[in-house]
C-alpha cells in the first residue's frame, strides 16, 4: 500500500469532522473522494496529503510514518513525495510555465539545469511543448490547469493528490484534464487521490469513496 490512514480523527473545536477513517490505496490507483459539501472530504485530503495535522489517528506514505517526523522534516518529504493539484492553479502570475513547473524542483535542490530539462519533459507530456514560455495570462484555463499538474509531478511524487481539479473548466476542457490524469497513471504509474462532486470523473476512477458527516458509507 502506498497510503496507510487508520481511525483519522479531525475536530475544529466542538465540531468533529472526521470520526475515524480508514483509508487505504495501491500503488497506481486512482481514487476519488466524493460526498455533499461538508462532508469532511478536503479535511481528510489536507490530512492525507501532510497539510494539515489529525487530532489522532495513523498515517503511514511510501512507507514513512508521516505523523512521527519532525517539523523540519515534515515539509521536506513533502515537497519530495507529495503533489498538489487544487481547482484553482495557483500559478505564479509572473513566471513562464516552465519557470513554474521548475520551482518545487529546485527547492528541493535540484541543480537548475536538471529541473529545467525535467520541467520541459513534463510540459511536453502534458501537452504544453509549444507554451513553455507562455506566463499565466497568456494561457488558457485549461492550458493553465496542465501547467499544474505538470508542478506537482516534477518531484516524482509517491502520490499525487487533486482537490476539484476540473471544477473550474468547461465541459471539454475537463474531459481533457481527465484523460491526463489516466495517461499519466498508465506512463508513470502514478497514484492519483481526487476529490471531485463530478460524477463523470468519479465513474472513470478504479475506486469511488462517498464520505458523509465525517466518515465513509
């Protein structure tokens, strides 16, 4: 297993959010995450993904026990093992897709050369060889979105975790967001956890968990 999560407890004061879940997926799988507007779902992904910390409960990634390292440690693995797609690109308005795609590489210390190298290798994959120097506005929502996932995979993630990453695009557009996700799976073998309300993209998923009032039914 490449995630291990056993009885996560989340409270914000009085408010329990999430009641003991189990959660558990393989290396390559894609999982998506659905269920009513607070229903504990982004709780439980910010948890997953080491952005947020459960009151109780186990957390074992790749083989690391994320909830015992320290709090120097903690951001390393994760910008190392951890990728982020959210709705919203949160892209760096004054920087060119590649300079985007580059940052958390070499915060990690990549040699620059190698991160550019690697950033256009992904870009290429993503379908963005032509807009390597393109800055944000200069992209589509879509264009954008690829330029994301590209980001979050530069590290060579464990496990890549998308939080509504179609939620913001037309209705062709995110058949084209979907797809990738599934190539990327079947070229990299990646592990992909999405949270989606959108039952198009759930149904192409190999598991579909529903979470309803801090627990899944």
């Amino acid at each position: 297993m490449i995630i291990q999560a056993h009885d996560i407890r989340k409270s914000f004061g009085p408010l329990e959010v999430l009641k003991g879940v189990d959660f558990e997926a393989e290396k390559g799988e894609v999982v998506a995450i659905t269920g009513a507007s607070g229903a504990g779902k982004t709780t439980l992904l910010e948890i997953l993904g080491t952005l947020s910390s459960p009151n109780s409960g186990s957390l074992i990634i790749d083989g690391t026990d994320v909830l015992a390292l320290s709090a120097k440690a903690l951001p390393a693995f994760r910008g190392k093992r951890i990728g982020f797609v959210f709705q919203f690109h949160h892209l760096l308005p004054e920087f060119t897709s590649e300079e985007n795609v580059m940052i958390p590489a070499l915060i990690a210390g990549t040699p620059a050369a190698e991160a550019r190298k690697k950033a256009g290798e992904l870009l290429e994959r993503v379908g963005l060889k032509d807009r390597t120097a393109h800055k944000p506005s200069e992209l589509s929502g879509g264009e954008q979105q690829r330029v994301a996932i590209a980001r979050a995979l530069i590290n060579s993630p464990a496990v890549l975790f998308a939080d509504e990453p179609t939620g913001n695009l037309d209705s062709v557009t995110k058949e084209e967001i979907h797809s990738l996700f599934f190539d990327l799976r079947r070229d990299l073998g990646q592990t992909i956890i999405l949270v989606t309300h959108d039952p198009a993209l759930a149904n192409l998923c190999d598991r579909t968990l529903t979470m309803k009032d801090g627990l899944f039914v």
